[in-house]
C-alpha cells in the first residue's frame, strides 16, 4: 500500500569499499552469487578475489565495479518495497554513487551499467597515480570559508560536501605544500588515486564519453539530481544522458547543494545505500527527517 512519504535515497561512492563487500550475501543467496560469476566474466577478472587483493580494491578501475556490483544488489532486493511504500522519491548519488541512482530508475539494464561503470573506472585510470596525485577532505574552520581564490594553483574544489566539509585535488607536492601552510582546518587524506572532479580529469572526461557516445538510456521516472549543475535527469531528454555523466567527471560534486535541493520537497525519510554510511553525516543536524543507511545484510535483514 503507498504511502504519501516522501522518500530521498542517496548512494555511497568511491572510497566506501571493503574486502567483505557482497561475501555473505552470496553465500547466502545463489542469485547473489550468480551476481558476482557474471560480473566477474564482464570485468574479465574474480571480483572477491580483486576485493581481497590490497594492490587492487584501492585502484580506481576496480573500485568502482566493486562498488556499483554491491549497491545493485541491495537496490535489487528493496526496490520494490521502497516504490510501493513511497508517494515520492528523490535519488541522488555521490560521483559514482549517480550510476547507482540511474540504475535505481532503471535507465539501464544491470549489465550495461556494468559496463558503463567498467569504462568509466578505465577512462579515469589514466590519470590515475598515487604517487602523483592526492586528495583531502578538509573539515573546515567555521569561520574559514574556502573557494578558488583561497587555494594555490593547481589545487581544485572536488566536493563540496556540506557546511562544514570542502574536498580539494591536485598535485600531491603542491597539496602538501598547501596542507602545510593552511589553517582552514583539519586534513583527512583520501584513498583513492586519482585528482576526481578537477579539470585534470579533461581528458578522462573525453576518452569516456567518445567510448560511450552511443548507448541508450531509458526514460527516468523519479528525480534524480545530478552531481553536475543540480540538472534533474526527469526533465532531460535520454540522449544527453551520456553527456552530463561525462561532464560529471571533471565537475565539482555539489553535494551539499543536492541535499538542500532534495529538502525544498520535503523529506520524511534519508535512506542511504552503499558499502559504508557516509553521505547521512553530511545531512544538517537541524535538517528533520528519519535516517536510515544500508551497507550489509543486517541492514537489510532489519529493512526488508
């Protein structure tokens, strides 16, 4: 029976992903299971055992179907629930977490998001460098306000994730140099490999969508905010789909614009789906609205 809730699910990107992603879950379902056989025959390599491998789990063209292989599942197992249970649902994912929303609102099959999801890890991978590039989460000062002009050159906003919290980019020497130097606030160093969401992502951008250029989507039925300009993929035709994922690559992650974009329609419930709760702690404490994360089969025991 639906109810007149109104539903926001958001989805976890890269940097939630773990060795235990998804292993209970096959050995509890043969079609989970079956799940991972096929994904492992699209990638052209086991995903538990690239999981297990520490040299691999981190590396950008991994992580991301790793990740997209998990949260399917468990969109797989509570669509359905959710949809009858909800008047109105808003989706919005963090950087990859938006392939998870599109196949959410079933732009696409399973396997061509894979697919889709597989191109994109390996465009992004040429830039891909641990030893070169870096990124910071920066949990900010409250009174320090961080944009373009207060960083040095070479050094870009990735995300803007809240009030509260900047990611930054850029050349590993430049970005500690700037670490060193700053009081915004406090560093995090972020696993991942590459300077995501920076214009040094141009020519991933353009390997990308040449690639892909010719895939097409389905109709999207709920609003689905994208992480580039806020654009809605409701109110865009099909075939500029591949054109905003592709922009999405070297453009900002205006997270915390999303969530106040998804509040002005009135959220009752923030459900999170992915490895790791990450984008709840984003919501602003004063921000009304019951909380629920689901990132292991406990999670979805006590849901479904």
């Amino acid at each position: 029976m639906m109810s007149n809730k109104k539903l926001s699910i958001l989805f976890t990107g890269q940097g939630s992903q773990n060795p235990e992603m998804g292993l209970d879950l096959a050995n509890k379902f043969d079609w989970i299971k079956n799940r991972y056989e096929i994904s492992s025959d699209i990638l052209g390599y086991d995903v538990f055992q690239a999981q297990s491998n520490p040299k691999l789990i981190n590396l950008t063209e991994y992580s991301q179907p790793m990740i997209f292989i998990f949260s399917s599942i468990i969109i797989d197992i509570y669509r359905s629930k959710i949809i009858e249970e909800s008047s109105d649902i808003a989706l919005a994912g963090h950087s990859l977490g938006e392939y998870c929303a599109l196949y959410f609102a079933e732009a696409l099959s399973f396997e061509e998001m894979l697919l889709l999801v597989k191109s994109r890890g390996e465009s992004m991978s040429i830039v891909s460098d641990p030893d070169k590039y870096s990124m910071y989460a920066i949990l900010k000062k409250d009174d320090e306000k961080i944009n373009e002009a207060s960083l040095f050159e070479g050094i870009y906003i990735a995300n803007i994730n809240s009030d509260k919290q900047v990611v930054i980019c850029g050349l590993k020497e430049k970005l500690e140099k700037f670490k060193d130097q700053s009081s915004l606030g406090k560093f995090i160093p972020l696993n991942v490999s590459a300077p995501f969401h920076s214009e040094l992502m141009l020519e991933s951008s353009k390997l990308f969508i040449n690639k892909n250029k010719n895939i097409k989507f389905n109709k999207v039925n709920y609003d689905l905010i994208s992480n580039h300009q806020l654009k809605n993929y409701k109110n865009i035709p099909e075939s500029q789909f591949i054109n905003q994922l592709s922009l999405q690559i070297h453009s900002p992650v205006m997270w915390s614009d999303t969530i106040k974009k998804i509040s002005e329609i009135g959220v009752d419930k923030f459900i999170e789906i992915g490895p790791k709760k990450t984008l709840l702690n984003f919501i602003p404490k004063n921000f009304e609205a019951e909380k629920i994360f689901i990132t292991s089969s406990e999670d979805i025991d006590s849901y479904v």
